[in-house]
C-alpha cells in the first residue's frame, strides 16, 4: 500500500502529522471513466480497491488555460478586499470606529466579530490553562501509577482527575451556575437509568433536552432568586463567563449521545467485541458494557475539559473505548497539528488586519460598491467565518490530543474546496455531521426518504444554533437547495454516463451551480441575513453591470470546480479518497 495512504486506525499507526481523522476510507472511489459531481454512497465495508485512475490532466491544453484565469482571478480576488480596506478609500470614515489597534505594520485589526473576540482575546489564558491541565495530568499520572501494584492496561484512573479538574474548571467559568448545569445533568441520567431499554427512552430524552433548550434561551441561564429570595446571594458569583446556556447546545449533544448509547447497548445482543473496534466509526457504534454507563463516567464524559465550551464532539461510546484501549498519540503528532494551529492563526490575522470586510458588512459600509466588490465583501466574511470556527476547534482538539483523547477532526476541506452540496457538510463541523447522522438521520430513516429527512435535520441543526427565524430560513434554503443534487445523482449516475467526453464538464456546471447556492444560503445563515442577500442580489443581477459580472463569476466557478476534481482524482491516484 502506499506510503500515503491515510486510514481511520489507532493513533500511534498514523503518520500524517495530526491530520488523522479527515479520511474516511470505508467508501471506494468510483470506477474509472470520468469524475462525479455527486458523492455516490458505497457500503462502508468496503476498502479503496488498487485501480487503474485516469492520467492525470495538469499538464493538458485545458489545465493550461485553467492555470492563466487562476494567475489572474486569485490575486483579483485578493487585492479587492485590501483595496476597500484602505484608510483613503471614502468609506472608510463609516466603519472606522469598529476597528482595534493591530500589530501587523502599522495596521489596524477588523477585530469586531463578537464570536472570534471572546477566542482570540482569550487565547493566552486558554493556553495557560492547558499548560495547567497537562502538568497537573502529567503528575496525577505518575502518582497513580507509582501506589498501583501493576501497571494497568487502560486510563480509566483519570476518571477522578477529569472529574476533579471539570468540577473547578466549571466553578470558574459559570460560578454558582455549575449546580444548575449538574442538576439537567443529573436529570438526564435519571431519564436513561430509568428507562433503560423501553422505547419511551429515546423520546423523553429529545423532548427534554429539547425542552432545555428552550428554556435556557427564554429564561437567560435562569436567576436563584426567581427560585426563591433566600437564594439570590447565589447569583452575586457568576464566574469569568456567566452565559452558561449559550455554549450549553454543545454539552446537549454529549447527553443525547450517552443516553442514545446506553439505551441501543441496553437492547444489543452482542457483536462487534470492544477490544476490535479501532477506527473511528467503529468505537461510536460499538456498544459498551452496561457497567461502563455509570453516573461517574457519564459527568467525566460530559464535562471533559478540554472538549466542554466548542468541542470537537466525541460520542460516549468512543471516549470510554479510549479509555479502555489508550490511543498513544506522539509528541512529534501534537506539534505538527499546533504548527497547524498556529499557521491557522497567523494567516486569520493578516487577513483581519488587511481586509476589514467583517466592518463593512457591520457597518453596512458598501455604498457605491460594485457587483465584484459587493461579492468579495460576502466571499471573505465567508472566508472569516470559516477560519473562526476552525481554530477554536482545533485548539481545543489540540488539547484533548494532549489529554489522550482523539475526538473527530472537525474542518477537513478549506471551505473554497467544495463542488458537492452533500460533501460540503460532511467536511464543515464534521464531529456535528457524523453526530446528525448516528443520531438523527439514521433513526429517522435515513436514505429511504432523503428529502423529509434532510429537511428535519436541517430544522434542526438551524434551531440548535439559534432560536431564530433568520438561522431557520438558512437550514430551509440549504434543504431546498440539496433537492437538484440530489435529483442529478438519480438522472446523470456517473456509473452509467461517466465514460462520455462531456459528462466531467456537465457535472462542473453543475458543482459551480452548487457553489452558488451554498455561498448565498450561508451569507444568509451566517453574515448578512435575508435583507443584506437581498442587497447584494438586486445590485448583481438587477444591473448591466452585474449581468456581466455574473458570466465572469460563473465561468471563474466553472474552472475553480475542474480544479477540485482532478485534485480529487490526484486524492484517488494516491490512495487517498475522502468521503466528502
């Protein structure tokens, strides 16, 4: 096998420098013939097979010309954002307020997203309390290990260390709140213990974490002293980030999986045996012994520092097998994935302090704007939102790395690497996809009826961000938008017209269509809302000027999406196949 293939397998057998969970190899690449725009579903049992690819196509007339477009397009695209975010340009004046002072050459830093804020304004003490965490693990460990008669197989002795550290960890972030978050645990595990494995389980535990849910948002954390006068002194300690429920969506999803994993383990009659179950998948689906669903293990799952404010999400099932099973993850892996990190960091901070567009679309600045300048203000918030949520993932996945627990790579494509509206998903919050999908879509039906599935999971994954009406539009958008994919996987399968010449730039058209629609769901979702996309829209399509941008834009997504699938087919060419 070649030395560059990536497999789902225990961590000291990896050799990828930390980008170990961002392959899924239970799916095969299709057979030769061409490329197809729509992820076809394999039975995951199945292996990439040795086959013959197509030669590669970089050095073709076509590649050629693609190469010339890029060498202009990309700098273009580049220089706009920098261009409107120079102090002499005439808006400037109008979201000047909203900028920081910066570090970068003298400039200044577009640091007013609320979101990144609160992570990047915290990263030194972040990384102060990780070199706490891992100390203080570090010396539990040899403690441990030194009053044991024999060194033990597993590292289920840190249960007591996780619960310790959880419980001050807890105490300085919320305060007093720690007890209202261990009283909906605790009520939780009541519901799972109780029911065990009667079917009235998985509803009553939806109905009331969903219930939760709403009750957080609407009571704000809720207040002692509604509860009763005698305890409003309780509410005078609130902790260094008093919004517990706000980051509570997270912790909601760790109960649902512990209570959906005891229940199917309760009603398994064996399988797969624990010791075997080594790739990621497998520890999910894999049931537990029933002795390992104790109140203990399930608040040291649930409140797992390094995972509690933003994940990764890691499923019960999983985090026990590793600690019965340690993954060794080698120092030499940590400090790649934190150059990675760190790389991350870096290119998110000559971005803010070159391109103010996050104040822009703030400040509504953009009179005057034209279609390309309109659309670059709506790429790069993309391009922003994108890089703030992949590097409090990381950071914190990096941290449970150096705790010995391996949780799902979230972000495993850049977000500008998409064609498939299907794949795209699968690649962005992955840890949130493959949760959906243990969780939601396969219980709900899953493929049997695609369309009423994808549209409650997306209702979902809408209201689970935010009680709003703007983030339920986007979530109906990208259900509606899914429908012509998957309408084209069942009139142009590649298996019967992937041999034809033209059927690779028929499935471009069609990716470059996707990409469209994905970018405008997202500004919708994400940056602007339904007004601003309205904006945007009027004044690119409703003008000459915008009709041609439009063509421009177009044939540039067209020869962005051929560049995709041939490095999909140089993936494929490799060993290398990702299943998004």
């Amino acid at each position: 096998m070649p030395k560059d293939v990536v497999i789902n397998m225990p961590t000291d057998m990896r050799s990828q420098g930390g980008d170990f969970s961002k392959f899924d190899l239970d799916y095969v690449p299709p057979k030769p013939g061409g490329i197809t725009l729509l992820t076809v579903n394999i039975p995951t049992s199945t292996r990439i097979q040795n086959e013959q690819r197509p030669p590669p196509r970089w050095k073709t007339p076509e590649f050629v010309f693609y190469y010339v477009v890029a060498l202009f397009v990309i700098p273009l695209m580049v220089w706009v954002p920098i261009y409107l975010s120079s102090p002499s340009h005439p808006n400037y004046p109008y979201y000047y307020h909203r900028l920081s002072p910066g570090w970068m050459f003298g400039r200044e830093v577009d640091n007013s997203d609320t979101q990144y804020r609160s992570f990047r304004n915290n990263i030194p003490s972040l990384s102060f309390l990780v070199l706490i965490f891992v100390a203080l693990k570090y010396i539990y460990t040899r403690s441990a290990l030194r009053s044991a008669s024999s060194i033990p197989s597993d590292q289920l002795y840190l249960i007591p260390f996780f619960l310790v550290f959880s419980a001050l960890y807890l105490a300085g972030l919320h305060g007093t709140s720690i007890f209202k978050i261990i009283s909906i645990l605790t009520a939780n595990y009541w519901i799972a213990k109780t029911f065990r494995g009667s079917r009235m389980g998985p509803p009553l535990t939806w109905i009331f974490n969903g219930s939760m849910l709403f009750a957080n948002e609407i009571y704000g954390g809720y207040r002692y002293a509604t509860l009763h006068p005698s305890l409003e002194v309780l509410d005078t300690f609130q902790g260094i980030y008093p919004r517990w429920h706000i980051s509570f969506n997270i912790t909601m999803l760790r109960l649902v999986s512990f209570n959906m994993d005891y229940y199917w383990a309760y009603n398994s009659r064996g399988g797969e045996s624990l010791s075997s179950a080594s790739t990621e998948k497998q520890r999910a689906n894999t049931p537990l012994p029933l002795e390992d669903y104790t109140y203990r293990n399930y608040i040291a799952y649930v409140l797992y520092p390094p995972l509690y404010i933003a994940g990764p999400i890691l499923t019960f099932n999983n985090f026990m097998w590793q600690l019965r099973h340690p993954i060794d993850i080698p120092i030499h892996v940590q400090s790649r994935y934190l150059v990675r990190f760190l790389i991350s960091l870096l290119t998110m901070e000559s971005i803010l302090h070159y391109m103010y567009v996050v104040a822009i679309k703030d400040a509504k600045a953009w009179q005057g704007y034209t279609p390309l300048e309109l659309s670059m203000i709506g790429f790069w918030n993309l391009i922003i939102v994108w890089l703030k949520l992949l590097l409090p993932w990381r950071f914190f996945r990096l941290w449970s790395l150096a705790g010995g627990i391996d949780p799902p790579e979230n972000m495993v494509r850049c977000m500008v690497n998409n064609y498939s509206t299907l794949g795209f998903w699968r690649s962005w919050h992955r840890s949130y996809n493959l949760w959906i999908v243990r969780y939601i879509y396969i219980p709900l039906g899953g493929t049997k009826n695609v369309a009423l599935t994808t549209a409650l999971v997306f209702s979902f994954v809408a209201l689970w961000h935010d009680l709003s009406f703007r983030l339920l539009a986007w979530g109906w958008l990208v259900s509606f938008f899914i429908l012509p994919e998957l309408l084209a996987r069942y009139l142009l399968p590649q298996t019967k017209y992937g041999r034809f010449s033209w059927y690779r730039h028929v499935c471009a058209i069609g990716g470059g269509l996707n990409c469209v629609t994905m970018v405008s769901a997202n500004l919708v979702g994400f940056v602007v809302g339904m007004d601003g996309m309205m904006h945007m829209a009027s004044q690119i399509v409703g003008t000459w000027q915008g009709f041609r941008f439009l063509i421009g834009a177009s044939c540039t997504i067209f020869v962005g999406v051929q560049f995709m699938f041939e490095y999909r087919e140089e993936e494929m060419r490799r060993g290398v196949y990702r299943r998004c």
